[in-house]
C-alpha cells in the first residue's frame, strides 16, 4: 500500500509542475491509475437547486386561521421595513393594503391552500439593510434565502424560533458578528449556507445537535477557534465547507464517523496537527481540500481506499512528504 502511495505521490507531483488545474480520478478498483483533466470544464459551472417545500405553491387560497395569515404580514412588513435600499423595485408589491395577495408577493411562497409562507426566497436583488428580527415570527418558513444581496448587522438570533426551517443561505452578504448558537434548536436545519460574510467568533459546537445536517458551507468569513468535535454527531452531513477563515486546533479523528461525508474543505486556515487516518473511512469522500494551513506528518496511505476520490488538495502544509502538490480549486467552493 506504501508502495503505491509513493508512487502516486511522486507522480502528482510530477505533474504539478506541468499543470495548474489537477482532478485525480481515480477508478473504483484501482486507484493507482491516475488521469488528469481540466478541472474548469467540469466544476466552472454549478447550478443550484432551488429546493422548497414539496408542498408549497403559490398563489395561497383560502383556509388558513387568519390570526396566523395577519401574523405572516407583519413579519414580512417588518422585514421589508429593515431594508434600506431596494434598487430593483423587488418588494414594491409587499404593502399592508395588498395583504390578501401574500401570497403573490416576490419571493413569497405559500403554502398550498393556505396564505401561509413557507419560503422566503430573494437572492440577487441587491438589498441593501438588515435582516429583521420579525423574521422568527413566521412558524411554517422552511426556505430562508436571501444570498448574493448585501445585508449586513447581525444573523438574528431570533431564527431560533423557526421550528420548520430546513434551508438557511445567508451567503454571499456582509453580515457580522458571530453565529447565534441558538441556531442549533432549528432542528430541521438541512442546509446552512453562510459563506462570503464577515462572520466572527466561533463555529457553535451546538451544531453538532442538527442530526438532519446535510450541508454547512462557511467558508471566506473570520471564524475562530476549533473545528467542533461535535459535528461528527451530524452523521447525515455530506458537505462540510469551512476555508479561507482563521480556525485553528486539528482536524478532528472523530470525522471518520461522517459515512456520508463527500466534500471536507478546510483550506487556508492555520489548522495543525496531522491528517486523520480515520478520514479513510469516509467511503464518499470527493473532495479533500486541506490546502494553506500547518498540518505536519504524512498523507495516510489508507487514503489509497477512497475510491471515490477526484481531488485531494494537500500544498502548502508542512508535510513531510508530498509537499509540491499543487492542486488548484474550481469555482464549485463557496
Ligand atoms: C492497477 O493498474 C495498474 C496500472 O494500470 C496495473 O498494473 C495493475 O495490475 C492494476 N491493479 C489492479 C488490481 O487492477
Ligand atoms: C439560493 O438562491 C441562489 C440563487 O438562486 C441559489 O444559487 C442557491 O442555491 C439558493 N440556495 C439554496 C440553499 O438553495
Ligand atoms: C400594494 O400591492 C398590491 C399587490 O400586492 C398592488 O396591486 C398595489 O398597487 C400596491 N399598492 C400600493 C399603494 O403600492
Ligand atoms: C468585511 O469587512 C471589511 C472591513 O470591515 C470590508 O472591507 C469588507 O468589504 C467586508 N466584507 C463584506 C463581504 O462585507
Ligand atoms: C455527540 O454524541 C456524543 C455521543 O456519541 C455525545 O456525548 C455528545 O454530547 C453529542 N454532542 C452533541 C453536540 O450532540
Ligand atoms: C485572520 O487573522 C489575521 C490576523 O491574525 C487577520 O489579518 C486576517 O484578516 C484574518 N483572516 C480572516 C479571514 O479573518
Ligand atoms: C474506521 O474504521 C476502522 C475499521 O475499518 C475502525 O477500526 C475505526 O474505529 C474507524 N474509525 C472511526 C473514527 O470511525
Ligand atoms: C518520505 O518519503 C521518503 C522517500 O521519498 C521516505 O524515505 C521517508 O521515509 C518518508 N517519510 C515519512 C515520514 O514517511
């Protein structure tokens, strides 16, 4: 197993030398067959989905408790009043007059037969302002998406009152401060998208309580302290995104528990420590991405197992061996 590994490491780094923009492909069997590809034509383009309740549509009808409905348009009234700017004219339908038609507001959804809202949904509309704490207020909100705007203050803490909540993505705005712990009683939370703030403070180790977990993107902010040991409870989650932030401490073993795990990318942070054989475990693994940080030690030759495996991004660490990789990222990391 050694053997192979070195020879794989000294064909990377081969390589490297040549290439800029390396996926190792590896086939299911063998992993000692190497192929290199452009990595631009594969991963340059990333189309998201835009996931709401299966449930919801929109325009709402009749049949919902109106105290609930009444509750709903304050909330969002709220949340409109905490906008500053709205260059594109994107909420000029949200007004108290026009409360029967909630449902029909921009980047309002219902849901079905009710005039109840269950998503939120406004990226890219270049929103200026803070995000309302009214927001808690709306108890059947499942989507929550205002990414690429550029909010800035406070994640409210009061979000914690949002039981259905499923899909949270704050990324790609200017807020600050830390992340409320409290985010962690959403138990339904699947995704949590907060890269590209100005996030401070520590990653809450309360997360680790988020059983439904499936993504935590919260890379490009100014996150401190250690990577939560505790996330190895959320043992549903595929994608865990924490680079370019500054945290510190080692990769924690217990990850190896993580049977879903696809993406692990911790790049450029001053992570120390040596890299967890238990990784290995982690049949799924796509995308390892430890690149800019302080690891010591050697690449575990376990790794040979993951056959799943297209990018393993190890540069600029103190390794003892393999230290010339130069695996460069696509634009897929957020
Ligand atoms: C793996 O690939 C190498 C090189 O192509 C080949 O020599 C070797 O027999 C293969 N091993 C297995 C187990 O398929
Ligand atoms: C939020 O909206 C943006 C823009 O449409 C989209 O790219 C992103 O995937 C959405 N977030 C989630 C979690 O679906
Ligand atoms: C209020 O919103 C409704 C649609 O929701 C729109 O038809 C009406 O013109 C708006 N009224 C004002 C005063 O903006
Ligand atoms: C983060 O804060 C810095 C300085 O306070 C500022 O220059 C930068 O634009 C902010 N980033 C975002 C995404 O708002
Ligand atoms: C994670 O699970 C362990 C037991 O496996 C438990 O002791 C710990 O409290 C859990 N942590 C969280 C944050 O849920
Ligand atoms: C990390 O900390 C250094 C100072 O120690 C600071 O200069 C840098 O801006 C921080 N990076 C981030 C992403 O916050
Ligand atoms: C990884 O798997 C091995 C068996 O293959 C097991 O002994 C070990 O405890 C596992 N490690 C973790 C962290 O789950
Ligand atoms: C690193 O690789 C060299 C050969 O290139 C080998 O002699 C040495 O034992 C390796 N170091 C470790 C710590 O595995």
């Amino acid at each position: 197993m050694r053997e192979g590994q070195m020879e794989r490491c000294v064909l990377i780094e081969m390589l490297s030398f040549a290439m800029l923009l390396i996926i190792l492909s590896s086939n299911a069997n063998n992993n000692s067959n190497l192929h290199c590809h452009d990595i631009q034509g594969r991963f340059s383009v990333v189309k998201h989905r835009v996931l709401v309740d299966a449930d919801s549509t929109r325009p709402g009808q009749d049949g919902s408790d109106n105290d609930d409905h009444e509750r709903d348009v304050e909330a969002l009234l709220s949340f409109k009043n905490a906008i500053i700017l709205d260059p594109m004219q994107s909420l000029s339908t949200w007004n108290a007059s026009g409360s029967e038609q909630l449902c029909s507001w921009n980047g309002i959804w219902c849901r079905k037969g009710t005039q109840r809202v269950v998503a939120i949904i406004l990226p890219q509309l270049r929103l200026e302002g803070t995000i309302s704490p009214s927001i808690g207020a709306l108890s059947l909100l499942h989507t929550f998406n205002l990414s690429h705007n550029s909010f800035t203050g406070r994640i409210p803490p009061q979000l914690r009152n949002l039981k259905a909540l499923s899909i949270l993505d704050l990324s790609f705005n200017g807020l600050e401060g830390s992340i409320p712990t409290s985010l962690a009683d959403c138990m339904d939370l699947q995704l949590i998208r907060l890269s590209f703030n100005n996030l401070t403070g520590s990653i809450p180790a309360q997360f680790g309580g988020l059983v439904n977990l499936k993504q935590l993107r919260m890379s490009y902010n100014g996150l401190v302290g250690n990577i939560p040991i505790s996330l190895s409870n959320c043992t549903q989650i595929q994608r865990i995104v924490l680079g370019e932030n500054n945290l510190t401490g080692t990769i924690p073993p217990e990850f190896g528990r993580l049977g879903m795990l696809e993406i692990l990318s911790l790049s450029d942070n001053h992570l120390a420590g040596s890299i967890p054989i238990s990784l290995s475990n982690c049949t799924q693994l796509q995308r390892i991405l430890l690149d800019w940080n302080s690891l010591t030690g050697t690449i575990p030759p376990e790794f040979g197992r993951l056959s799943m495996l297209e990018i393993l991004s190890l540069h600029s660490n103190s390794l003892s061996n393999c230290t010339q990789l130069i695996i460069e990222l696509g634009h897929w990391l957020q």
